[in-house]
C-alpha cells in the first residue's frame, strides 16, 4: 500500500461515513471537482451549501496528492470517479490505472460513479464498493444528442440489472423535446432512483426542471462550468429549496 493510500484509509471524511448507505429521497445537489481551482471552493464551502461532492479523479491522476491533502477537511461526502475518456474522462487511463485509482479512493467514497460501459472491467472495483457498503452510480453520457426514450430506457433497465444503486444519464439537450424524453424517463421510473441532466442549450432550464420530476443527484460547478447548461452548484441548492 502507497503513502497515500494510507492517508486516505486513515482519514475517512466523517460526513461520508456518516451518510453512507442513504439514498437520496428527493433531490441532492452535487459540487463537482475536476480541477485544483474548483478543489479549494470546496474546501471553502459551507457545510450544507451542497449535499455530495463529485471528486474526479481522472482530472488528477497525475498527482493525487492534493486530493488526498484535501479529503479531511472536505464539507460534504463523497462520490469517487475516475471517468472514461470516452464519455468525458481528462485522461485515456489504461483500465488497470482506473482500478489503482478507483481502490486508491474507495475508503473515503460513500459513492462510486462508473460508466454502464465499464461494468464489466471494473467488476471488481464494484463488487468491491458493495462490500464496503459504498453506493454504486452507473452511468451514461451523451455530449451529441439525446437518445430516443426507448434507448434510454434500456440503458436504465441494464444499469439496474448490473446492481446500480442510481442510474446516471447525462445527455445534449438542443430541443424542448429533447427535455420532454428526459422527464419521461423520470416519469415511467417511479420506484427507482435516477440523475438526469441535459447539456447544451436547454440544459441550464431543464436541471431544475428534471430535479423537480424525481432527479435524485443534479450536478453543478465550483469554479467553471464543464458543459454548457450547468449552475453553480451552491446556487442550484439555493434554487431547488424554493420548491421543496
């Protein structure tokens, strides 16, 4: 075991450990850390101010030391994800450094976010999670368009039958239709948990939006925005209160 494994298995947020294992019942605002810059407006953030905090560690794996500097004085759990290339990872990590990171992380984890395509590679880093009592996110992101419901809908039902705890879809939002497949995907999955968010031109209206139709976590920046269409996550908290 490296130093910083060490660290981080000695230094659990406490926040995490206490919140492991809920699921949300309404909605949970998450503050995403994918840089140095947006890792010190979560270390300045009030407790509260945001429900989840997303580390991305695949914006870091180069040098994880700050993170691991950092996971003591965190205000809020934390979901662990070391993201792949493909679906908007900072790196092209070979699947074997994605599973060092992934173990690396995992005892400060009250989440871990995996894409639905790597299930089968990172089988072990999930069954690991479970062990642990870790949640498990399995997602799906589309940065060109939005899928037809149908398509959507399988993606879902896989997600669920490989174990997720919440199923993840983030996809490119260009149409007030491409809103409308969105909350109908909440709409026809009543009795399960999922994040939905639109990206792009409607995605700024529909994250509330689809936050008020069952949208179980909903991501916003720190720092600056990764996509169009995000808010701040503080401010989205803030907005999202008005209605519950």
């Amino acid at each position: 075991m490296d130093s910083a494994s060490r660290v981080i298995r000695v230094r659990r947020s406490n926040s995490a450990s206490k919140n492991r294992g809920e699921l949300p019942k309404t909605f949970q605002v998450v503050g995403t850390i994918p840089s140095r810059a947006a890792l010190s407006c979560a270390l300045r953030l009030p407790v509260g101010a945001v429900d989840l905090l997303e580390m991305r560690v695949d914006h870091f794996a180069d040098d994880v030391r700050p993170l691991v500097r950092a996971l003591p004085r965190l205000p809020a759990p934390l979901i662990v994800t070391v993201r792949h290339a493909s679906e908007g990872g900072a790196a092209l990590l070979p699947v074997a450094r994605r599973r060092e990171l992934y173990a690396q992380f995992l005892p400060a984890a009250a989440c871990i976010d995996v894409e639905l395509r790597s299930v089968r590679e990172l089988a072990a880093t999930i069954a690991e999670a479970r062990k642990r009592g870790v949640r498990v996110i399995l997602s799906a992101h589309f940065f060109k368009s939005t899928p037809a419901l149908s398509r959507l809908e399988t993606l879902r039902d896989r997600a669920f039958a490989a174990g997720a705890d919440v199923f993840k879809v983030a996809t490119l939002t260009r149409t007030v239709a491409d809103v409308m497949t969105l909350a109908s995907l909440l709409s026809g999955s009543p009795r399960r948990a999922l994040s939905v968010m639109g990206m792009g031109r409607f995605g700024k209206m529909s994250r509330p939006l689809l936050a008020c139709a069952g949208s179980v976590l909903n991501y916003g920046f720190l720092d600056a925005a990764q996509v169009p269409g995000q808010w701040p996550a503080p401010l989205l908290k803030e907005r999202l209160a008005e209605y519950f």
